[in-house]
C-alpha cells in the first residue's frame, strides 16, 4: 500500500471516530468548548429590564416555585438540554462559575426535559449546580426557544450579560462583571 494511500485511510478513520463513536462525542464536546465565545455584555444604554418576576418554575425536587423570590438579586438564567452538544459543552464552565459565585448569585439552569436524563448527565459529569425544570406553558419574562442561551440580571432587573447559543460563561470579563454586581 502507498505511504498516501495509508495516510489518506487514517485521515478517514479519525474523521469518522468523530461521528461514530463515544470518542467522537467527547471530542465535539470539547470542540465546542474551545470554539466557544463569551457571552455578550450589553451596553448600559441597549440593557433590556425584566418587568415581571412572576414565572412559575420546578425545582430538583419538583416542587413548583416562583422566580420571584429573585427580585433584587444578581441572577444567572441558562436554558439548556442534557442531550445537546453545544448545552453539555457549557457545563463545565457554568459549573466553575456557580463554584465561585454560588452563594452571591441565583444560578437558574433551565430544561424542559424529564428528570431522568438530566439527573443522568448531572452524575456522570459531576454536576453539583442546581437544576431547575420549565413549567410549559407558563409565562416566562425570557425566551426559553434557543438552547442553550443565558442571561445574566443585575440586581435591578437589567440583562447585563447573555448569549443566543453556546457561550463559554467562565471568562474574566464575566467574573469582574459579576465582582461588581455582587459588591
């Protein structure tokens, strides 16, 4: 066999891995976190404000809630799915973030999903953020339609931060952003 032809076979076989095997999954995983960009932080003057706090939600335990009990305090509101790439390349980062401000912030990860599979991820990945489960057809002051994105809220209701798709939300710029909003 010819030295390109072996070359070329490998190439094949290592691009397939990416799209056949558990390997593969890994790999688009932390494709995806490397390629993923920071959230957006919005301009005082273009800063949107949540108006209505009362947003019917479940917690781990399934008991339903009102996200009220946040107004007045610094929050971080993800949507996500367990079974998305993009959503579990997130993770991690959220995970160090709720580490670091988990005691100063209210972390909302938001999924409309069954428990099962999210407690399942939760587990394999060593999880600890709180999860918190959409009620569907509920009134809700932010769109839950694309998955992932976030926000964050400062303590008078303006969305200071956010990302419409993958965002990589342990950045420096978000942790001075949440300094000062926690101060």
């Amino acid at each position: 066999m010819k030295k390109r032809t072996l070359k070329n076979l490998l190439l094949i076989l290592v691009v397939l891995s990416f799209f056949v095997t558990p390997l593969g999954f890994e790999s688009k995983v932390l494709l995806s976190r490397w390629f993923a960009p920071g959230p957006e932080i919005v301009k005082p003057e273009d800063r949107r404000k949540i108006t209505d706090y009362n947003w019917r939600l479940k917690d781990e335990d399934w008991k339903v809630f009102n996200f009220s009990k946040s107004r007045g305090r610094v929050v971080f509101v993800n949507f996500w799915a367990s079974w998305r790439i993009p959503s579990i390349a997130e993770r991690r980062g959220i995970q160090k973030l709720y580490e670091a401000y988990g005691d100063r912030v209210d972390f909302y990860l938001i999924t409309n999903e069954r428990k099962e599979p999210v407690l399942d991820l939760m587990k394999r990945r060593s999880y600890a953020f709180p999860v918190t489960y959409l009620m569907i057809g509920e009134k809700m002051p932010l769109d839950a339609k694309k998955v992932p994105s976030g926000y964050i809220i400062d303590k008078n209701g303006y969305i200071v931060a956010e990302s419409d798709g993958i965002a990589d939300w342990d950045t420096p710029e978000i942790r001075r952003l949440l300094d000062s909003l926690t101060k």
